[in-house]
C-alpha cells in the first residue's frame, strides 16, 4: 500500500489536466458513477446495480462498481466489450479469438491469451453464470443490442459469485419483458475498415408484446453481425482472411399473476464463426497486418442457455429461485506447419484440432430482507453440476495411408488404431464437478450513518476429471489418468465498513476474497509437463470514496486497493511444440488507485474521465523450467497490467433543438506491459480516438455517422508468444440508423 499514497497525488494532478484539455482530447467513461445523464429527458436519475444480489444504489455499495448504461452503449455504438469495457477503471481487455477473449481486472492475469483454467473474472447475465467450473469452451461476448447495462464489480467476489472471480466480474443485464407496454426497435450499421475488402454490417431487432396486460409479456431479440476480416494471410493468398460472423436469438418471458409475484424466463443462443484467426506474425515488421499459414485457422464457438426465476415477496423478506441449463460447443483448428514445416511423408501441412462440449446446471435460492431498516440480511444456497468432455489432437491429412503403406514403421499396427481419421495424436479430457455452497451478508447501520457488513461463503467442490492419451502415430505410451473424486471445500470471508453523512458522500473501508479451484493439464502426457495444478486465491484490501460534489453537475469517486494473489496458476508453453500447461508457483502483490470524474458544466454538455493507476507485481519466484534462471523473479511485471489506463469521454447534445443532434469524442490510453512471463514484446503503449454523432429524424427514428481508431493507430491487444499476437482493428468509419417505437 505504501506505492499507493505517492501515485495518488500524481493521478489526481493528471485527471484535473485531463479535465482542463477536454477541448481537445477527449476521452471516454463507462458512467462509473451513481448518477448519469438520462437520454431524453437530460433529468438526473440514480443508477441501481445488483452488485450486493439485491437492487442498490451504485453509491450506496461499499466497493468498486461501474455501469455501463444502455445510453452510453448506444453513443459508442457498441457491439461487443472491445467497444465499452476497457472504458470502466481498472479494466483491460485481452482481445484474442471470438468467444474466448477475456476481461482483465486490476492486473490479475498471468497471460494476456486466454487462461489455461477458470478465467480470473466472473461472467453473468442476469446473475446466472456463464462461465462454468474449470476450463471455459466459450467466453460469451454478449451483443451490446437491448442490453439495459453492463456492471463491472471490481476486487475480489468470491463471497456471492463463487469461483472464477479473482479480480472482478462483469454482469451483463439484459431487458426482460415489459407486460405494461407495446414496444419494439430495431438497429441497422453498416461501416467500412481500412485494409478490409468489403463492407461490415450489423441487423438486430426487437419486439415486445405484452399477451396480458400488466401480467404476461414475451420479449424477443434477434440479430445478425459481421464483422469483415482485415488481415492478409499470404500462405492461403486471402485478403482480410478474419472475417467474423455472429448470429444471436434471445427471448424472455414475463409472468406476474399477483402484485408480488414474478416468474421470468430468459433463453438465449449466440454463435460466433471465425474463417482464419486472429494473430499476426510480427517477424521484423513491427507494425504488419499479416499471417502465414497453409490452411485457414477457423473457430467455431456458440452458446445456449436456457433460464427460468421466481421472484417472490413475503412480506418479511424477499425470495428468489434461479434456475438455468447452459450448453456451450467450440471447434478449432491451428496450423502446426508454421513452426513444423509441411509433412514429409504426406507433403500435407500438420493441424491441431480441438472440439469441445460442456453442459452446466445451476440452481441457486435466496431470502433477502425488505424494508428500510438498520439491519438488512440475505442469505443463500446454490448448486452446480458441471459435465465437459473435449478432444485435442494432431490432424494429417494422408498420414493414414501412410501408415498402412509402411506398417514397419509403426511396429504393425494399423491406421484404424493409432490414427483414425488421420488423427496422429489425440488427448480426451473429462470432467464432472459439482459445488455446494452457501453464502449470506449481514449489515448494520449505526447511528444512520455508519453500515457494518459481514459476509461469508461455504463451499465444497467435487471433481472426477479423466485423462486419456489414446495409441498414436508417434508410438508414444498410452494414458489413462483417473485419479477419482478430488474435493475442495473451504471459507470465503467478506468485511466492509461505510460511512454515510450524506447522500451526496460515501466512505468506506472493504476486505474481500477470491479463489479458484485446481485441474488437469491436457497435454501433459504427450509432454511430459506437470500432471495437476491446484487452486489460487486472492486477497483485496480497498478504501474509497464516492462524492457528488455539486448536484447533477460534479461527481467524484476514488478507491485504493492493496490485492495479494497467493499460489498463482501460471499459464506456460512448452518450447517447439508450444503445448499450453498450468503450474502454482509464487504469488504476486497488486496495488492499485482507481479515479473517475463526471462534469456536467451546462445542460447539453458531459465530460467524464476515469484514470487508474495499477503496480502488479510478482511477489516470489514463479517456476518454469524453460526459462533461464528456472522461472520469473520477484518483481517481475504481470502480463497485460499496465500501469496506466486513462480513459474521457466528452459529450454534446442539443436538448432544445428538435433534431437533438449530439457529437461524442472518445479517447483511452493503455501503457505498455509485457505480453507474456519473459516475452520481450509489449501490448499497450497507445492511444484511440472513436467520434459519434447523430440526429433525430422523427419520433424514435436516429441516424447517426462514427469512426473507431479515428487516427489508425496500431497496437498489440495481446501475444502468448513474443512472434505472434492480435492488433488492433484500422480505423473503421461507419453509419447507424436505429428505431424505437415510444
């Protein structure tokens, strides 16, 4: 914490400088804050957050928490996180391959690619997981279309969420069905990217149809993007090789047959499909947008999820039962000849291939209390049956007739064994996992102005994870790891202490914890890497301050936070082959200063400004045998966490005017930091310039013009290897026009 006071005063100095050249360079705020700018009236309205599992003013919550408004998503003509997210304090983004780009929170990573095992944040919707217990298939990047808002909880959130929350979590909260009104909308972009040979575009609709007055409503959301590739891969001749397309249903149901009942249904389905990844290989060209490979790299990814919740009052307290099926699918493939060179015996270029499905069950009930009262209470259970099976291997084509015209060279034994389907290599992986938990918060307030609140978490998990590396071309040993059932139970603790003289001032003192449970490396059979990893866990010390210091004009919120990550797992390679495994070793120390301004000078004009300061840092010796020294020192940088993220936005609208025309400027800043544990290369260390605006045509009828990376700045988003890594997309200028029946 001592780092903590001497960056203080200098990030205080910077955001007021940010502030006095608003003019010029604009920057842009996911609403961090407890109050912003509503759309059509321009009156002042707080921001509710289910942070705590229950509805709470943002400046109410002793914690770090932003909300990214359906206004401000809607300004910055969001589509996906790489839109919005590295907009909230804290936050970096590791924007890799669709579906499995992962959000970084306060530094807590060891890879900027995507985490071997649990990822370090959380992901919900509507509070129901997304990510499942253990390695996650799929990521979802939830389109930004009709989403009401994004919250960010920052720090540790393993007492309500569980595991997999290690620096944060991100809950996505998406519109349910209205039963009170008619309403619909619709989206239509379409945008141009340097370097790209044809057009984006997006189409989204919505309809909401109450069936019953006041009572049973059904929701439903449907859309299409694609997003053109801008990449050349020159081994395959294609020009912009990456193009994306996603493909998004989604439906709720409203049901309130009583004044304090509320039975809701949300089913959602989204897909991404990937032609050729989206790495380059820098070689000696610093700033190249191309990739080299013999055979597209395609990703397929898509999510199901299917939820049904009761919302019960009782008078005394409230009830709620959450119940959700989620189904996920990834299919993949690489191409190993860029490092292997083409096949010799097949003159065929060597895939890795990986094809996974998991299926997760969830069930969680709670009790919270209503009222105004000093004390407030909730308490709960939740249950999660997780079943995952995936296949890696090696694909050749030919290599079977191979096999079958040389039997020699394979001790006799037959293509159809060692090499079905000309897989040379093939590793299956299982897994079963069940957790059982309970959790609860108690608070009391002293004096209407003091709130203690303590909170815990119990949990069990049980695990039966199977190994198999099946007979194989390269005549290594079979192998059949079945270790049984591996349990983990433990004790989650949460602490906080507010201060509350005003609604206009909160301070407040906070310890939290996160965790992470254990697995098995995949390729460690064929690679003689370790077999098992074990769980992490992490520690966060905040204080912070929220201040609305002139009503409806100025706000002002700042925390510091000291996050000690304990028995971290690292995500290693190994070298040539480059198979990914996961060790504990080390840990690490983060601290941190997080602040954000909003000001509001006239009616028609908002700046808002969010500035972190961010010092991770291993603490001890994290092994690896393939580097020198025997692993990483104490003092080494985390991959990905950079110092300094800044990030203002300034906003204009003429409210008076009929055609309520509006201009944004956006701007944010990432500074350098490693790509990844002893890698030379850096992301970071740029600047981007998005500008929006628009006008009204008529009653719910906008259309608006943008531009993203307004100044074609290039940037490495991430690398797992200092050779190869994913950059930022050209400057893209587009046009939107957007309908909401009102």
């Amino acid at each position: 914490m001592r780092t903590i006071v001497s960056q203080l005063a200098g990030a205080s100095i910077l955001a007021a400088a940010a502030m006095t050249l608003a003019s010029t360079t604009a920057a842009a705020q996911a609403a961090p804050t407890a109050a912003s700018a509503d759309a059509d009236a321009g009156s002042e309205r707080e921001i509710v957050v289910t942070a705590t599992k229950r509805d709470e003013a943002a400046s109410d919550v002793a914690g770090s928490v932003s909300a990214v408004t359906q206004e401000n998503l809607q300004r910055l003509n969001a589509q996906s996180l790489s839109d919005y997210i590295t907009r909230v304090p804290g936050v970096v983004f590791n924007d890799y391959q669709p579906g499995v780009s992962e959000v970084v929170i306060r530094g807590v990573a060891s890879t900027t690619y995507h985490e071997a095992n649990q990822a370090t944040t959380g992901y919900y919707i509507n509070q129901i997981p997304l990510v499942e217990p253990g390695f996650p298939l799929v990521i979802p990047d939830i389109d930004a279309f009709d989403v009401k808002q994004v919250e960010v909880l920052r720090g540790p959130q393993g007492t309500l969420f569980g595991s997999s929350s290690l620096g944060g979590a991100v809950n996505y909260v998406v519109n349910e069905a209205d039963p009170t009104r008619l309403d619909a909308g619709a989206e239509g972009i379409v945008s141009s990217t340097r370097r790209a040979g044809e057009a984006s575009y997006a189409a989204k609709a919505m309809v909401n149809v109450p069936l019953v007055d006041d009572k049973l409503a059904v929701r439903l959301v449907a859309l299409q993007r694609y997003d053109a590739g801008y990449l050349d891969n020159v081994g395959t001749g294609e020009k912009g090789s990456n193009d994306l397309r996603v493909r998004g249903l989604r439906g709720s149901v409203i049901w309130q047959p009583g004044a304090t009942t509320k039975l809701a249904a949300l089913a959602m389905y989204q897909e991404y499909d990937l032609d050729d990844q989206t790495y380059v290989l820098f070689g000696d060209n610093p700033k190249t947008f191309e990739r080299n490979t013999n055979v597209d790299e395609y990703q397929d990814t898509e999510i199901q999820l299917y939820s049904l919740r009761l919302d019960q009052e009782l008078g005394f307290a409230n009830f709620t039962a959450i119940g959700s099926y989620t189904q996920k699918k990834a299919d993949l493939a690489f191409d190993d000849s860029i490092f292997l060179g083409i096949d010799a015996r097949t003159g065929t270029p060597q895939l890795s291939s990986s094809t996974g499905k998991s299926t997760n069950y969830y069930g969680e009930m709670r009790l919270a209390s209503s009222g105004t009262g000093p004390f407030t209470w909730l308490i709960g259970a939740n249950y999660t049956k997780l079943r995952s099976d995936s296949t890696d291997g090696a694909r050749l084509d030919g290599i079977a007739d191979y096999i079958d015209a040389n039997p020699a060279d394979f001790d006799g034994q037959p293509s159809s064994v060692i090499a079905p389907g000309d897989l040379l290599r093939r590793t299956v992986s299982t897994n079963r996992v069940r957790e059982i938990a309970a959790f609860g918060e108690l608070a009391y307030t002293f004096f209407d102005q003091v709130t203690l609140t303590l909170g815990g978490r119990v949990f069990q998990y049980e695990s039966r994870p199977r190994l198999q590396f099946l007979p194989n071309a390269a005549l290594i040993a079979p192998f059949d790891y079945q270790p049984g059932s591996q349990k983990q139970s433990g004790f989650v603790p949460k602490v906080s202490l507010a201060y509350k003289p005003s609604d206009r001032f909160t301070l407040y003192g906070l310890y939290s914890e996160g965790f992470r449970i254990g697995g098995v490396n995949v390729y460690s059979a064929a690679s003689g890497t370790p077999l098992t990893f074990g769980s992490d866990s992490t520690q966060n010390y905040e204080v912070g301050a929220k201040f609305e210091l002139v009503p409806g004009a100025m706000s002002f919120d700042i925390a510091a936070f000291h996050i000690k990550w304990n028995d971290i797992q690292s995500r290693l390679f190994t070298p040539v082959t480059f198979d990914a495994y996961t060790v504990n070793g080390g840990g690490a120390k983060i601290d941190g200063v997080e602040l954000s301004l909003v000001f509001r000078p006239t009616a028609n004009l908002t700046y808002s400004a969010n500035v972190t300061y961010n010092d991770a840092r291993l603490s001890g010796l994290l092994p690896d045998s393939n580097a020198a020294g025997g692993g990483y020192a104490a003092g080494t940088q985390l991959p990905g966490a950079s110092d300094w993220i800044i990030a203002n936005q300034l906003d204009w609208e003429l409210r008076s005017s009929p055609l309520r025309p509006r201009i944004g400027i956006a701007h944010r800043y990432l500074s350098a930091a490693p790509v990844a544990f002893g890698a030379t290369l850096q992301k970071g260390d740029y600047s981007l310039v998005d500008l929006n605006a628009a006008i009204r045509l008529g009653d719910g009828i906008e259309a608006g013009v943008f531009a993203k990376n307004l100044f074609d700045t290039y940037g490495i988003l991430n690398a797992p290897f200092s050779f190869a890594g994913s950059v930022t997309r050209p400057r893209t200028i587009g046009a939107n026009l957007r309908f909401a029946l009102r």
